[in-house]
C-alpha cells in the first residue's frame, strides 16, 4: 500500500507545509490506520498516519501520527 501512495504522491509537487492523505483501502486491524500518506515539513519529507476517533462526548476527530 505504501508504494501505491509513493506513486500517487511523487506524481504531486511537494510544497512546504503542506501534505496529502489517502484512505488506506488494506486496513485489517484497528491499529492500522485509517489514512495513510505524506508532508513537507522544514523540507523533510515525513509520513503521516491518521485513525478516525470518537471523543467520550460524541465528537468525531481524526487522530495523527506523523514519523
């Protein structure tokens, strides 16, 4: 999954402080995330995980890992 969404990304232009997110379409588990894919970030390229949440009070937000 990860070389399918290099391909998609490396087709974009990377700008500073920005990235993109892609629905990961291979999700088995719960620990694996939801949306998968890629910033800039002081010109380092970094990947970011993303898991859709539900706070105990209802609100639904997307949780982010970026390595």
């Amino acid at each position: 999954m990860l070389k399918e969404q290099n391909l998609k990304t490396n087709r974009m232009e990377q700008k500073e402080n920005t990235g993109a997110l892609f629905k990961n379409d291979f999700k088995k588990t719960e620990k694996q995330p939801d949306y998968k894919g890629f910033c800039m970030i002081k010109g380092e390229k970094m990947e970011i995980s993303a898991w859709l949440n539900e706070s105990k009070d209802g609100k639904k937000y997307m949780g982010l890992q970026f390595s």
